[in-house]
C-alpha cells in the first residue's frame, strides 16, 4: 500500500466512526473518555518505556525539547486526569443555539452538530495527544492525530490505550487514529483528503503550518505563535505596568501569550523604565531597545542591552528577550501593534477609560487587554474548561478553541406541510 | 505590471480599506449604502448599455444564462432596493455575544467585529455584484469581486456605480473592488493572496470552485448546488408529502434546494405514486425510476420514464427531472440520504413524530426537514433579512449566509492589573 493510499484508508475509516460518533449519547461519549483515561493508567508501564525509547533517539535535541518530550508517572497521570475532566464538561452537541417560528409557522433551530473528521497536526509534548482525543471524542469528532517524529513511540503507544479503553465502551472503530508513518509527505496527503476531512489544526513552528497551508484542500484553523505587545500609556499606573510587563514576559517566555515588545509614552518612559529595569534585570532579560529608550536605559546602566534592529519588532523571541520602544501617542501605539504583531494577545495599560476603550476598539487582535496581563489569553483561564489550542485565524474559531470551536451546526426545521410560493 | 502585481495591488487596497471600515459607525456605512443605491439608479443608464454589450456578445450561451444575465430598469431598480433593504437591516458589528467575569475580576466580551476582506468569486447574474457588496460594506468588510466574463461590462459599470456613491459618502478608496481581468489564472492569484484576502467565497459551478479549493491559502466557504432528498414515509399523509415534491421538483427546478431525488416508503409507493404522478405529469417531469418504482409507474403509464442509472442517483439534475426509489424503511431512506445526497436539505414527509426526530437528528445536512418544502432554504425565508448565499461548507457559516455569517469575533478583556500565577 502506498503512503497515500494508506492515509486515504485513514481517512476511510475515520469517517465512517464520525457517523456513528455523532449518534452517540453524551453518557456513551463520558464513559468511553472514562475508559480511555482507565486504560491510560492502565498502560502507564508501556507508555512510559516508550517514552523512554524517544527519548534515547533525541539526545541531539534542545534541552527544552527534551524536557517537553519527557513523560513520568505525574505527566501521565495527568493525561489521565485531562480526559476526566473532560468527561465532566457540559457537552455542547445538541444545544439549540437559536430557534425561531416563522410567520408561515415554520419552526427554525440551529442546532449544534460534531464537525466530522479533524486532522491534528502537532509536535513535541506527547500530553498533547490524548487531551486532542478527548475534545475530539467529547464533540462526537473522529480524530486523525500526526505529532512529531521525535515522539512517534510515545503517541504509538498513548493512542494504543486510547483506542483499547474507546473500544471496551463501545467506540466505533476508527474514532481515534494516528498517522505512524512520521514522513512530511503523509501531512500533504492528508490535507488534500477533503473527501473525509472537514478540518485541519495545525499546531506548531513555520514551516510545519506552511506546509499544511499550502496543500489543504479543506478549512484549516492555524494554531501559531504570538508577537503579543503591552502599551503603557501616559497615564498608566507604572506599578500596575510593571507587574503586567514582567508577568507577560518572564512567567513563561516560551508560549504564544508571552510579551514580546513593550512600548511606553515619552512623557512617562523614564519613570516607567526606572521601575521596570531592576525587576527586567533580576529575571536576566535581554533587551532591545529604539533609541529613544536605549538612551534612557544605557543611563540607568542596563545589561544586557542592544539597539534594536528593524528585525526585532517582528521577531517571536520566545525567550527571555524584550524589545522597547518609546511612542508620542496612544494612536502611535496602536500603528505599532497593528503594523508589527501578530493579532494575538496585545495589552493597554492606563487609567483613562477613554484611551483605553480606542485601544480595544481599534486593535484587531484576538484578545485585546486593558490592564491585564497577555498570559491570561488560555481556554483555562477563559473558563472553557479546557483547550485544544489558541487559534491564530479568524474564521470559525479565534483566540482560545475549546468544545464548542469544535462543533458546527445544523438548522432542523419542523412544519406541517408549508410549501414556498 | 504583471497580472499577480495587479492583484496584489488590489489586495493592498482592500486591506488598508479594511481597516478604516471597521472602526466606521452603523450610521456611517448605512449613509454609504444609501449613496451607493442612489448612485446605481443615477447610473442606470450606463449600467444598462453597458449589459447591452455584454448581451451582444453572449448570443451564443444558452438562453437560461442569457435571461440571468440581462438587465432592464426594474432589475435595477431592485438592485438599488436591495442595497437600501440591507442599509434597514441590524448592524451585527459591535455585538457583544457574551460577556461574563472570571474568579479573578477580569472581565471578557466576545465581541463581533468585521472578517476583513473578503474576495468574491460568482457567475452570471450582475445583481450579484451590488447584493455582495452591500452586505460587505453593512458588516465592515473590504470585498473584492470577481464576476463571470460574460458579464464583465454590467460589473464594471455596476462597481464603478458603487464606488462613486460609496466615496460621496466618505467610505475608504478600495472598500469595493472589482477583478475586471478576466483570465482564470486571476482566481489563481486572488486565492493565493492570504497575506490581504481572509475569506474567500466561490460561488458557482464545479469547474469554477475546485480551481478555488486547489488554489487557496486562506479559508473558503463554498457555494455548491444541493442534491436534495425528500423521503416519504409509510406514515406520511400522501396529499401533503404530493404537495411537497411538486413544489420542491418544480417551482424553480435550477435552484440547489430544489429535489432530485424522491424516496418512498413500500408500502405506501403505489398510492403515492397514483396521486403524484399525475400532477408530475402536468407538469412534464421526466421520472428516473429504480425497479420497484419502475414496475409502478409503468403501470400507471407515465411517461416520460426511464429506468435509473447509478449515477442518477448522484446527480443534480436542476432541471425537471426527478428520481424516484422505493425503500423499505426510514433507515433506508436515511442510508441512501448520506451516501448519495450532498447534506444540502433533506426532508421526511411523515405523521409519526419519532420517526421525523430519527431522520432529524440521523441526516447531517445543513437543513433537514420535517413536513415542508426543501425550497425553504434560503437566507429570506430564515428570516435573515438577505444573504450572500448557501454554504455548502461545515465550517464558520453552513446553509443560508447572511450579515452575522459575514463577521468574526475578538475577544475584549478589562481588568484591573491581574497577573497570572
């Protein structure tokens, strides 16, 4: 069998357990995610050596990798836990969204509806594989799940649970598959599979979301990174800044809610500054400033610090890396973030509710903050309950996807017999 | 300049039109829609030769494409209505869907805000031009167009009508835009676009979408025809089920929610079919019938009757012709409605409410029916005021595409200088 033909009886499969997903009850879906966590605890020996195998291969790795590809007994309890909590969540298929009578006496509902088949396409943390399944099993979605080849005998092995723990209650077969064969070229037949695939979530870097973008036949959602920017205005409460600036960039440097940039007022850049270096100094922060703000900060002797190059307002840095600058105006800021991030996550500080409120109107990013820090853009934190991703996009679902992103709809109409005329 | 330059520069635009259409008022776009209509009826003159020209060149297309494609002064008279009918319309920009505090005081709105440009792609009828614009500037959206070439002349005037009446009205240079190059590779260079264009929406025929679907970056929401199904049970009342088919087949049988397909129940398809057949006869339907149908219409004398093809069975006939096959149950039906149907509209005809809710919740179409005309679909008879159309797509908009369908959403979070720990 060909790689393609391979992937295209995947995708076979999976659309046909879709049918049979989408019929379930919400008791069948939470006791088949029961069972699944269940049989995770079950297999933890198995999974963990397995682990243990990808891990011998991916010594050449970064140690970051390394530490997000490592599985133990708490991580996989986790996993574990992940899925029930999921089990506890309302389910949102079914819901009528809206309903309405018509004057023909019509009766119109927009009900909620699994999507189908949805190709996840990720890398690294191996966690990522079972709480992608248990959303997916929730919604009544089958899933195709590709992760990365450096953790290809750990996801071997958690799908091998999940499907054993989905089969003992009754989970059509095919509900929970995984792409084994770790060529880039199953990920291009996959995203031309439009006959059984309704969506694709690329997860991950670059060129792994460029490659799914340019073969996708169907909808794809990108989940990619953040260049997420706090603006502290003139009249912010520095204090108040501070603390949001060093939360969003020093809390965890390495996710997309991370602050990358951080423009201040003139008029109050240099008190602001005087606060925030020590603390920026304390957490080893490289910064990269305009020359407007390396003036002000070379005088209060900071190291390590660099003029910023035009590079640097675009760049992810994804590390304990800071670019500064010093803008005349609110209207200048928002030029800033509009021109040069992502439209993820970007932040005002200030007291005046007027400056603010221009700022949420005219940002165009998923999640605009007043006064709060970037960290917070998360399907926990939303109060979702959980996520499978933060979307990057702007049709279906943006900014954190949980549940109900994963669902469509349907519209059931109810008559007696109305004809049009 | 290259034709892919030219589009770019269109793109270009588009965005930066883009960007001053969202943060207009609802008062704003509505004085740029009444502008825009009133500029369509000071134009009528030139919009009318200008599709006399078009019409010259077109004698050679069959006269259905013909009688689409002509104008006269009601036609566009209704053009400028329709424009002045969605300025009336609710304003869905601005919304907030939810809104609810989290444990920690932060406070966040989901907010609908505009996509931002939306790239067109459609056949035939020029008043299609002036209905999508309408409905992109009501939601805030730049629109590029890109109509059939049979109909290039009446675009041109059409759009030049709309940006003259849009920039009386202060709306930004390059809300509305028109591809008038009519060389296939432009769709080519539109959908490849990702960097300007966040939606396109093709509408049209098969040739027409898939170079769409192969070409685009950016996500597409599709605008199929429908093959559409109507069961009729053993339970059904054979007068209403009579008046359903005939409406559904022949009110306007080039429509993708008109039937093609008629399934009913054995023990009740003599009857039904004695009752129908004359009445489908009136109205000259050619009939495609599996045996079991065959063997009674044939004792019936109907005529014009043929024995069904399997491909009968998967064809949108848009014409006045019908299949027409007898199965045992409604979970027969329901099995023939997924493999063959397009999950358009479906309809069960029954009196037996718990057999309906089986085809109801069983059939995964954008509209299932119980007891009316599948011609029902439709953004008017909804209730939407309008639409762009019928997404023949799960994701973001599926079945009648109206305002709200047009809008994404941002999330607007106001605290109080929380952090996360």
């Amino acid at each position: 069998m060909s790689l393609q033909q391979e992937i295209l009886d995947l995708g076979c499969r999976a659309r046909k357990a879709a049918r049979g997903l989408a019929s379930l009850s919400t008791e069948q879906k939470n006791s088949a995610l029961l069972a699944m966590a269940d049989e995770i605890m079950a297999s933890k020996g198995a999974i963990l050596s397995a682990n243990e195998k990808d891990l011998a291969r991916s010594q050449a790795l970064p140690s970051a990798m390394i530490e997000r590809l490592k599985l133990n007994m708490e991580r996989v309890t986790a996993m574990a836990d992940g899925i029930r909590h999921v089990a506890a969540l309302a389910d949102p298929v079914g819901e009528v969204i809206r309903e309405w009578m018509r004057p023909n006496g019509i009766r119109i509902s927009k009900v909620r509806v699994p999507i189908g088949v949805i190709g996840f396409i990720y890398e690294s943390r191996p966690n990522v594989t079972s709480d992608a399944a248990g959303l997916c099993i929730k919604t009544g979605n089958a899933i195709i799940l590709r992760g990365g080849s450096e953790a290809i005998y750990s996801n071997v092995a958690i799908v091998g649970a999940l499907q054993q723990g989905g089969q003992k209650s009754g989970l059509p077969v095919g509900s929970i598959l995984l792409i084994a064969n770790t060529d880039r070229e199953a990920i291009k037949h996959l995203a031309e599979m439009d006959r059984y695939v309704q969506l694709i979530i690329p997860r991950g870097g670059h060129a792994l979301i460029e490659s799914v973008v340019s073969a996708a036949r169907m909808p794809v959602i990108k989940h990619s990174h953040g260049l997420c920017i706090v603006y502290v205005d003139r009249e912010a409460d520095l204090d108040m800044a501070v603390e949001i600036v060093i939360n969003a960039k020093t809390q965890r440097p390495s996710v997309c809610n991370a602050v990358e940039t951080v423009l201040v007022h003139a008029e109050v850049a240099t008190p602001f500054l005087e606060k925030l270096a020590p603390r920026l100094a304390g957490k080893k922060v490289q910064l990269r400033a305009d020359d407007s703000a390396f003036a002000r900060l070379s005088s209060l002797r900071y190291a390590p610090l660099q003029r910023a190059s035009e590079a640097d307002w675009s760049t992810e840095f994804l590390d304990l890396i800071l670019a500064v600058g010093v803008v005349d105006s609110a209207g200048k800021a928002i030029e800033h973030v509009e021109r040069f991030g992502s439209h993820h996550s970007d932040c005002i500080v200030t007291a005046n509710a007027r400056t603010a409120e221009q700022f949420l109107r005219e940002v165009d990013s998923a999640t605009v903050y007043w006064n709060a820090s970037t960290r917070f853009t998360d399907g926990g934190e939303f109060g979702f309950g959980a996520e499978i991703g933060i979307s990057t996009d702007r049709l279906h679902a943006r900014g954190p996807m949980a549940l109900e992103e994963l669902t469509s709809y349907k519209y059931v109409i109810r008559g007696a017999g109305q004809i049009r005329t």
